[in-house]
C-alpha cells in the first residue's frame, strides 16, 4: 500500500461497502471502487488490489484517498468540475428566444439553427437547447382554414350529432369522393428492404391516369361501400347514390355526411333525392372537410396502399383499391367521436376574432403606408414645379 494511506473502516462502513457489491442495481463503477476499499481495508498490496480489479495505480490510490476524506458518501458521487466554458445567461437566452419570435432577416422566411447561432453569438448546440426547453420549432408550421359558414355552429351540431346519438332503425353514412388518384408506375425497380437498408423507390415516374373513388362508410359498423369511376360529374355521383340504395336495407332511412361540392347540390341529384326520399343530405360547414368521417378511411387508404403503390395501369389501380376495400369490410372498425362539439365551435369562434385583429392591423399598416407614398410624390412634385418656375425666371 501507498505511503501515507491508511484505510480504516468506521462503524457500519463495511455492511454499506458489501452491500454497493450485492446489488445487482448500482453502477459498476460504484462496486470497483467499493471492493478497493474493502481490499485496502483487509491490508491488500496495491499490485494485488491492481490484479483483482484491473485497475492502475492512480485509480487506486484516488479512490483510496477520497474514502479517507469523506468516506463512503465520497465513493458515491462524482467531485464537482467547474464548466468548460461558462453558462448562457438568462439575458442571452431571452435574446434568442425574442430573436426566434421575430422574422429572420433578408429574404429568408425562418430561421435554422445555425443562422440564429450565427446571430446570436452562441453555438449551434446551445440554441437547440434553448428552442427545445421553450417548445419553439422554427422549421415547422401547420396549416389550417376556419369556416366562413355562417351557419358553423349549427352544422357542426348536426353531424356530429348524427356520430354520437344516430337515430333509431337508420344508417349514418359518411359519403364523399376522392378524386384524381394517380396510377404511378416507376421508372426503375426498386430494391426491397434489408437489415441496415430501407426500401428503395425511384423519384420520377410514369403517370399511367387517374380514377375517383366514390366511398361512404358506415359509421355504425366501420364498413365501407365504394365504387371507383373514372370521373366525378353529377352523373357519376347518381350512379352510386343508386349503388348505395341497392346495398342498404330498403326500409330503413339513410342520413348522409357531405361536404358542400357543387356536384352534391346539382339540380339532378336533387331530383334523384325527391324520389328517394328515405334518403337525406347533412352538409358539412364550408372549408370543413375534416367534419366527414369518411376523410379517414381515405388518408389510411392512401397511406398504406397508394404512396408506394406501383401501378402498371388503372385497371391495376382499381383493382388494389377494390381489394383494400374487401380488406376493410373484413375486420370493420365502427367509427367514434370523441372531439366536444362546443369546444371546436368556440375556438372556432376565438381563431376569427385573432384572425380580424391581425387583418385590421394589417388594413391600418396599409393606409399609413399609402399616405406616406402620398406625402412623397406631393413633395416631390411641389419641388419640381418650383424648380421649373425658377428656371423660367432665369430664362425671362
């Protein structure tokens, strides 16, 4: 052992020592440096503590000097370091903070991480922390549209109703179409996934048509009735409001969800629901798609089969499709709506008295900045005509 260190163990040192060993949840480096204690104390050599933990001698003899200091607490926390460079200061990070609020300059439209770190004077890795500690994303936005129906708050009531107390001995049927899907056929093989590869797909590719896909799921029971065509013309539309009428139960009334496309109010299907009269029409709000249940079973469709789809033609198309909604109608998933009503009516509500403030600011902005023009140009012409009276005089 080391001159001048003398390891004596106090009361109930030993039983704290053994047990950092036995547990089989303290950290590794707690057990290593609890057996060279333990070694030490039993009046071990160094060389043997060495052979026994497979540690060198300035290890040893560090951890034999803490023990001595500050005892079997020492062993258990790390010394304190004081940082390699200083921490930002709250004036520094409000700084960043502001600046990320505000708009970049030049032409740019947000800021990245490295640009505000340029700006501000900090790294790049103090301004991730910063953005993720306050919950700021510059990169990302999200879109949105309010309605400008005035009949918002009604409509809204009345198909989301129709989802959470559907009437007795009736069908509920969210009805809507998704035009244009596109039979992309790629220009190249791709290359199947492999373990430390994903999938491949070419970028470019062959665009083979389109077809419309008529859907109406049953918001009862999850299934789906869809037909694909190849346009989505009032006619089109008649065509499978009659396949709806021979798949459904004849006595039995049907509530459709639709939105307000023209084709869903054409005179002739307006015609065709006078003589149908078990049928009936809920419109959803104006620029409120996402009211239709039916808009999800088509973001999964598109997701899980069309995006990497590849399709030789729209007969291929049609058939993935027809397949995916056999699939469906196999394991039926019956549609819930959990979202309250007045809670999306009164943000609504709260999102067009934001959205008037800032176009009223904006309106005001404008007629300052039209004056100022005005004030210029009436300046600019008084000089000039004073300058051309002068110049008159002089020739006189």
């Amino acid at each position: 052992m080391r001159k001048g260190i003398e390891v004596r163990l106090g009361r109930g040192d030993r039983e704290r020592l053994e047990a950092v060993i036995g547990s089989g949840n303290s950290p590794q480096k707690h057990v290593w440096r609890a057996r060279i204690v333990l070694l030490s104390a039993d009046g071990v050599g160094t060389m043997a503590i060495q052979r026994q933990t497979g540690k060198g001698k300035p290890t040893i003899w560090r951890w034999q000097a803490r023990f001595m200091a500050e005892g079997v607490d020492g062993l258990l926390h790390e010394a304190t370091r004081p940082p390699g460079k200083p921490p930002l200061t709250a004036a520094a990070i409000e700084r960043v903070v502001e600046m990320t609020l505000a708009d970049p300059p030049g032409e740019r439209t947000h800021w990245t991480g490295r640009a505000m770190a340029m700006a501000a004077g900090v790294s790049h890795r103090s301004v991730q922390r910063i953005w993720a500690a306050h919950g700021l994303k510059p990169h990302r936005v999200r879109t949105f549209k309010l309605s400008n129906d005035p009949k918002f708050a009604a409509k809204v009531q009345d198909v989301v109703g129709l989802y959470i107390d559907p009437p007795e001995h009736a069908l509920v049927l969210s009805v809507d179409e998704k035009s244009q899907i596109q039979a992309l056929d790629r220009t190249q093989p791709g290359l199947p996934m492999k373990k430390g590869r994903c999938g491949t797909m070419t970028h470019d590719y062959k665009r083979h048509g389109t077809t419309t896909l008529f859907a109406a799921l049953d918001v009862l029971d999850g299934t789906v009735i869809g037909q694909c065509m190849s346009r989505h013309r009032h006619q089109e539309f008649i065509r499978f409001l009659n396949k709806i009428n021979r798949e459904t139960p004849a006595g039995r009334e049907l509530h459709l969800i639709v939105d307000n496309y023209a084709t869903h109010k054409h005179p002739k299907v307006r015609a065709w629901l006078e003589r149908h009269p078990r049928f009936h029409f809920h419109f959803t709000p104006t620029s409120a798609s996402w009211l239709n249940a039916v808009e999800g079973f088509f973001a999964k469709l598109t997701r899980q089969r069309l995006k990497r789809g590849v399709f030789t033609g729209i007969v291929d198309l049609q058939a993935a499709i027809n397949r995916y909604l056999a699939e469906t109608n196999d394991n039926p998933k019956p549609f819930t709506w959990t979202a309250d009503p007045d809670a999306i009516i009164e943000k609504a509500r709260l999102g067009k008295q934001v959205l008037e403030s800032i176009h009223s600011h904006v309106r005001r902005c404008h007629v300052q900045a039209n004056k100022s023009v005005a004030c210029m140009q009436a300046l600019v012409l008084g000089s000039s005509g004073q300058g051309r009276r002068r110049g008159r005089r002089n020739d006189g």
